[in-house]
C-alpha cells in the first residue's frame, strides 16, 4: 500500500520546538510521507535588526498587513528563510534519522509565483503606491521535484521565498503557498502548528481554544480572527474548497505537537 | 548516449560573472550533465563584518591558513552559503533555462564530514589548542540524492557547510568536498572557476600564466603557491591520483568561461 502524505506548515516563531517535531516526524515517517512547509519570522525580524533593516509591513486599502520587501528585504530573507532556519531544521531531522532535504520556492522552480507589480499602503489616511515591493502570490508548484524526492524516500522541507514569472526572487504568503503545494500533490490532510493551542476564540486567552470547526462555519470565525490568523483562515477555507479533507490546528511548543494535532487536541477544520 | 557528467566548482569572490557562467551551462547542458559546486567566502566576509562577528583564520603548527568558525560564524555561513549565495545563483540558472536544485552539504546528508576535533593555532609563536572550531574535512558522499536529481534534469548547486557524523553542522573545505563529490560520482572532468585567467607562476602577474601541467610535476607547483592554491592543487593531486582524467583551471570573470576553460585557455592539469 502507498503511504499516505501529510504536509506540515510549521510557523517561524521563537518558542517552536523543533525537537519534539523531529521526534514526532521519526515515528510517522513509518506510516506517512511527509511535506514540511516552514516559516522564520522571528529570525528574519532578528537579522534584518542586526544589519539595520528592520522588517516594516504596509497595510492595503481593505486593511490586509503584509511585509514590505524590497531588494535589501529579499537578501534578508534569503539569509535566515532557506540559510540558517532551514538547514538548522534539515540538520535535527537528520540527527532524528528524517532523510530532510531542504528547499526554497526557488529551487527547481518549486515555487512559481505572479508578481503582485503594485501594492498600496494606507499610512495616516493617505494611500501610496509602492512599485519595488518584491512580492508575489504561489499559482504553480513544481511537484515533479517533490514527488520525485518523496519517491526515493528524502523528505522536502521547504520554505519561502518564490521565484516569479521572470525568474527573480519574491518573497510571499507561507500558509498560501503551503495550501497551494498541498491541493497540487492531492494531500488530503494538513496540520498547521503555530505558537498556540489552536484556534482561540478569544484570543490571546488560551483557554479560549476551539475543538471543532465545520467547513460551513469557517466565515464565522474569519471575522473574529485578526492579521496572521485571518490570512490562514482564509487559505484554509480556500483548501478545504479544492479537495483537503482536513486541517489541523496544533501547539509547535509543545511534546507530541503533529501526533496530537491529528488526534485533535488543537483544533480540527473539516 | 549517456551524457557525460561535468563537475564545475566556482570560487567565491567578489568579482565572480554570474550571467556568464548561467549563459555557458545553458548551452553545455545540451551535451554533458553537469554538477555544480560554489564559495561564497567574499559575501561571508562582508556579512560577517555587519554582524560585527568578523571572520577569523587560524594557523596550524605546519603553516596551513583556514577559518576559524564557532557557532556563530556557522550561523553566517549558513546566512551567506546556503541561503543568499546559492538561491540567488539558482534564481540566475532558472532565468537560464538551466533547472537547478540549490543544496547545501547538510540536505541529504550529502556532504558528511568527520568532525576535527582538536585543531592548533600558532599566532606570535605561541601554540593554542582551539576546541570549539566546527569543521571538518568530507569523508562520505550520499551521491543517491546527486543521481536521483541528474537523472530527473535537475541540476544540484551544492555549497558548504557539511554534516559531521553527530549530525552537527560545520565548516569544511569546498574544494576538497568538490573533489570528493567528483570521485564518489566517478567524474572525469573537473573545472575550477577562480579569480585569475589559470595557474599563475609568478602571482599576481596574470601573464605568468600556466597552460598545462602534467600530473606527474604537480609537486613542484605545489611549492610555488601559497594559502588557498596551494590547498587547491593538493585537492587537485588527489583528484588525480583517484581516477579524474583532468582538470580544467578557468577565468571566472571572462565571457565564456566554461567553454574556454575546456578548450584550453587557463590551465590544464592531466
């Protein structure tokens, strides 16, 4: 029997334990392939302190925060994205016997995304256009190099940024391109772990955590969500509309954080 | 046929031509697969000197220079390496119609190395054991991953670090790893794309060029070059000794340096 393929989008924050997701992933690795999708947020604010270019983010007209990227942007995030977050966690799933290979969007033209050519930001009222923002939205993955990685038994672990239609380097949206290289690969199930115990209806009131959502539902909750959350409620929607099953929401802090995701101890979309 | 493999390592420097060596593979392709190795030492040091963490070298007891990397000249190696060097040499090689598969040492474990535990450092006269320097020389090569890539038509960009045996990430030589990755794959032909037209007798002056050396007088050019060449033609002399027919030294600055390199132009050592 074929086994089945999970994709894992891991969020970039400072308190996620890449150990006790390693150990987790040596023990499904048994009975599931794996797609790893990672973020790197805090360390990109961290290095893009240090050389003097903190990250700044722009907020369009419909109120959506994003970063604003330009070329000094992309160096940073090429640094601490595919360099130093991506081969650290390529080299503790080795030490945890996960035959990892890590990739950026750009290899292989992994990533293929449309260059959003002009953004606006709405600073104090006053709406500006921004032409050098190297942004981009995934419309196309390159799943020949995934599957032929998963077919040989090397797992990818991939992260941003993408490559646009011209071939150069654009930063863009992990849990969309996650969703997007899920739907493509026809994977049916999709664990999302982040800095919390799953959705929280009242956020940041832990206690406040969400068991269950149905798919009917996922709007309800889009409007209480803000920022980050929103945009991944929205992906979500999008996947559950394009032939995902499920999605899990998990605790990256905690022991057990993908093998108890699954049994539901975050949050269950489906 | 089965096409010919290439393997092609290009230095790191500051004046290394990019466009041209992504206008060269593109048409090479057609005929050889190819393998390709990269530095990035001119970045590493330039991010190094921002991060206010400047490179450091060390001198062994025999007189042999390298660098001295704790855990955070790791991180920037990572940052420089791995992350901003080679995808953006990727993202060249896409816009080339070249599918190339950016991978450091550590994805795959393709690049293990056995760790040196103990190194010396002798500065004004005096010996220091220096205990905590993360690198390595690469003793192994998972060549599975190289072969499943080229047999697909991509094509690996690999770059330092390697992996040590306790799945620690460190330092190692990537001329030497080039060379290894070369005789693990059974490659004939390897090309050095440096910052000078070929072997130079009497360096700096590029009119002392060198156009070819026969294996057997290696020796004497041994003594004739310091720091890194020397290291370079000691890897080269193993090469030859361990089933690579030739090596090509090459312009990594000019128009056409493969081709060139190939034909004749820099130095040939068979």
């Amino acid at each position: 029997m074929t086994r089945q393929t999970i994709l894992i989008k891991v969020g970039g924050g400072k308190t996620i334990n890449w150990d006790f997701i390693a150990e987790d992933l040596r023990k499904i690795i048994r009975t599931h392939k794996i797609v790893l999708v990672h973020g790197a947020n805090a360390m990109r604010d961290q290095i893009a302190e240090k050389l003097n270019h903190p990250t700044k983010t722009i907020v369009s007209p419909s109120g959506v925060t994003s970063v604003y990227t330009d070329s000094r942007a992309i160096d940073i995030f090429l640094m601490s994205y595919a360099g130093l977050v991506n081969k650290k966690i390529v080299a503790v799933l080795q030490g945890n016997r996960v035959n990892a290979v890590g990739l950026s969007g750009v290899d292989g033209s992994l990533w293929q995304a449309k260059r959003k050519k002009h953004v606006y930001d709405v600073t104090n009222g006053k709406t500006r256009l921004i032409q050098d923002n190297l942004t981009g939205k995934v419309t196309r993955i390159n799943i020949r190099l995934i599957k032929i990685l998963l077919k040989n038994n090397f797992y990818p672990v991939i992260c941003p940024p993408a490559i646009d239609e011209s071939h150069q380097i654009v930063n863009t949206d992990g849990d969309t391109a996650a969703i997007e290289t899920a739907i493509s690969l026809g994977i049916k199930k999709v664990v999302f772990l982040f800095e919390m115990p799953g959705l929280l209806k009242d956020f940041p009131n832990e206690r406040s955590k969400i068991d269950r959502i149905d798919r009917k539902h996922i709007d309800d909750f889009v409007v209480l969500t803000q920022g980050r959350m929103k945009k991944k409620l929205l992906a979500v929607k999008q996947a559950l509309e394009t032939g995902i099953e499920t999605v899990y929401f998990g605790d990256g802090r905690m022991k057990r954080p993908i093998i108890s995701a699954l049994a539901g101890t975050g949050t269950i979309i489906s």
